[in-house]
C-alpha cells in the first residue's frame, strides 16, 4: 500500500505541475504522508522532473528541510 501511495503523489504533482503553488502544497501534503525512504526517491524524482521545469525549482527547498 505505501508504494501506492508513492506513485499516486508523483501522478498528482504531475498533474499539477501548472501551477507553482499548488505544486507546493501538494509536495508538502505528501512529505506528512510518505515513509522517510520514499521521501528520498521523491527527492531523487523531483530532481529530474524539475530539471526541465524551473518554475518549480524553489519548492525544492520544501523538501530540503
């Protein structure tokens, strides 16, 4: 199940990924939900899926403290 709930938060930052604040607040919803090794695949992930969008780069810093 917590698998699940990994996939299901990259789907939902994705699908967010329009709206740099919403982006935020679901990243920050998701780090109160994940288990601490799957918020360093997350880390890992939003490394790559924010390379290419620098718009939401900064919510990085939500994952970094």
């Amino acid at each position: 199940m917590a698998r699940a709930m990994y996939e299901y938060t990259k789907t939902i930052l994705k699908k967010v990924s329009f709206n740099s604040e919403l982006f935020c607040k679901e990243l920050e919803k998701a780090l109160t939900r994940l288990l601490p090794h799957e918020i360093n695949e997350l880390k890992i992930w939003l490394r790559e899926f924010t390379a290419t969008r620098p718009e939401l780069y900064f919510c990085m810093a939500i994952v970094k403290k």
